[in-house]
C-alpha cells in the first residue's frame, strides 16, 4: 500500500515513492481532504490545511507535474539499483545511464499525454489564470 509521507531528501526512491502514493492514491485522498475540510467537528486549523492541500490537488498543473516526475523518479529509481550493483560492469552502467538520458530526452515530446494525466488526476482542464 502506497501512503504520502515526508519526503527524505536525500533518496531517489523516496521521491519516487512519494509520488507514486500521489498517483496510485489521488482519489481517496483528495475525497478524504473533501470529507475533512466539510466536518465541522475538525478544528478550523485541520480544514483549513485540508482545503488548502485539495485545492492544490485539484489543480491542472499539479497533476501533470506529479504524472510527469512519476515516470521521470521511477526510472531514475531503476537506474539508481541497476548502478548499485556490486557486480555491476562498467559497460552495463553507461548503457543504464545513457538509456535513461535518452528516456528523460524523449518526455519533451509527451506533454499532452501528461496533460491527460492532469486532466484525469485533477477533474479539471482549466489552467490557473494568473492576473
């Protein structure tokens, strides 16, 4: 079971797998922020941050970055054990790096499939105006 939690800074696969708590549970959470921020017998404090924290999730662009980071943290995160092998040849470990530069190259040419992931992600297709 995939659960959000503070994120250690210093770790790929934490990253990685913060994000993908984000992406696997996206709904219940933010239908769990709903219910909380609606509860009157949550303190002011408790629905305030809940409603802050739905209104973020329930933006355009934070679904297409966190649709984004998912696939970019996954396969560096691979990439990450395949290098910590210790029987790991040096030919093995530029091919791991050079596949995984290209991957990262090549998802410039997907926005508008991550858009699609923000659009299911968030319920919206509405960018945030700025004024």
């Amino acid at each position: 079971m995939h659960v959000p939690k503070r994120v250690s800074t210093t770790r790929w696969s934490c990253q990685s797998d913060a994000v993908k708590a984000l992406i696997v549970g996206n709904h219940p959470i933010r239908n769990t922020l709903q219910n909380i921020l609606e509860n009157e017998n949550e303190t002011p404090k408790a629905r305030s941050e809940a409603n802050g924290l739905h209104g973020k999730m329930c933006k355009l662009e934070t679904g297409i970055y966190a649709a984004f980071w998912h696939d970019i943290l996954a396969r560096s995160n691979a990439t990450s054990h395949i290098l910590q092998d210790p029987k790991l040849d040096l030919n093995t470990a530029i091919a791991a790096l050079k596949s995984l530069q290209c991957f990262v190259s090549e998802k410039r040419e997907h926005f508008r499939d991550y858009e699609e992931k923000g659009k299911e992600m968030s319920g919206t297709d509405e960018y945030v105006k700025h004024a």
